[in-house]
C-alpha cells in the first residue's frame, strides 16, 4: 500500500494580481470572457483567507509532517471551497438562463489542461530519459489516467502489499484533480435535472450517504476512503 500521506491535491496556479478570480481551486476562469465562470461571483476576501490557510496547512503537513499531524485537512477544505462556488456559479447562470453543460465543460477543459498537458508533458520526457521499461510503463498508465480524470481510480487500483512506494509516482497528487471533475460531471446534471423537491431529497441522501461511508472506509478500508469519489462527496456538495 502506497504512502498516502505523501501526496495531496492537484492546486492551480495562483494569480495573486487577480484575486477575485483566485478563490477556489478548480473553480475560477479567466477574466476575459464575458460569460466566464467567474462573472458573478463576487470577491470573497473570507474565502480566500480560508485557501491561504489551507495552503499553508498542506505545506506545513508536507514540510513539517511531525509538528502538522492533521494538514492534510486543507484538501478537504478545498473540496468544500470548490463545491460551494461551483454551486453559486451553476445555479446563478440557470436563474438567468445562461446555463449550458456543453459551456460549463468546455470551460472547465480550457481552464484546466493548458497546466496539466505541461505537468503530464514534464513527467513523461523526463520518465523516457530516467526510468527503466517498466516504470516508464507505469507512468504511462498514470498519464492517461489522469488525463482521463481517472487517477484515483489508478491509484487505488494499484494499491496492495506488492505496491511501489508512493515517491516513485510523480503524478500520485492528481488522484484530487480526478475526484474533482467527476463531481463535476455529476453534479450538475442533478442541479439542472432534478426539480427542487427531488433536488433536496437526492442530495440529502447522497450527502448522508458519504459521511456514513467516509468514516466506516476510514476504519475498514482506509484506501477506499482516501480515493474514492463517495468518501469526499458529502464535502462537495456543501
């Protein structure tokens, strides 16, 4: 079983010149468009003070792992900074009619895979030069799994005695990136399906589902409960 306290999120650069567009992971757009992701989600200077803080408590987890037992929680803040502002985003372009899942993704793909081609990209020419056959191998499977959005699906399915270590996996910390869009693709669909009364019913049990889930799979299968969807979508969902 791989070191799973190693690796964390997949985080977006950061434009700290823009902060209005910067709140969230996987949630922002570029400013230009006129029917961007951003247009109506105003600035929220609490929001992003709470992504500083869970950066920062990412890091310390990372570099002072002895002394920041519990950093690991800045990942699941930033599934809930996430969910909440796609959320505001989704339901705010349906009230004024502007909603369309073709836009939505196209976004999120233009948003997203200009930095991850350059992060699959670095990892595949540097793993062709450095690695043996059958770990250049492995990394290719990680690279099409996270392209695919699949990584944590990967991860998991690797994991057991006979697993490497997680320090000979470059793109180990995308397993996130891979939980975030598949709530993307799930969770609009039941926003603009799904009528007001079955909406509150849908989420309230999905909701209670996964935090029953994610504390029993804590105990009986932690790694179950670090890489899939189910175990962080009572987060998501807030």
């Amino acid at each position: 079983m791989p070191q799973l306290n190693r690796c964390c999120f997949y985080l977006p650069p950061l434009d700290i010149r823009r902060p209005c567009h910067a709140v969230a992971p996987h949630a922002q757009s570029d400013a230009d468009g006129n029917n961007g992701l951003s247009e109506n989600v105003n600035y929220r200077p609490d929001i992003d003070g709470l992504r500083t803080v869970a950066v920062g408590l990412v890091l310390g987890y990372h570099f002072f792992p002895n002394h920041i037992k519990a950093g690991f929680i800045g990942v699941d803040v930033f599934f809930v900074i996430s969910g909440y502002l796609i959320s505001t985003i989704i339901l705010g372009q349906m009230n004024r009619g502007t909603w369309g899942y073709l836009h939505f993704y196209t976004r999120r793909i233009n948003r997203i895979f200009p930095a991850l081609v350059v992060v699959l990209g670095f990892n595949a020419a540097l793993g062709w030069y450095s690695l043996v056959p059958n770990e250049f191998e492995q990394l290719g499977k990680h690279i099409a799994a996270s392209a695919a959005f699949v990584a944590n699906f990967a991860f998991w399915g690797e994991a057991g005695y006979f697993d490497s270590a997680a320090d000979t996996k470059p793109l180990l910390h995308l397993w996130s990136l891979a939980i975030e869009e598949q709530f993307y693709i799930v969770w609009p669909l039941i926003l603009a399906f799904a009528s007001r009364r079955r909406f509150i019913w849908i989420v309230g049990l999905l909701a209670l589902g996964s935090l029953v889930y994610s504390p029993y799979a804590t105990f009986q299968d932690p790694t179950a409960a670090y890489y899939s969807p189910l175990s962080r979508f009572f987060l998501n969902s807030r």
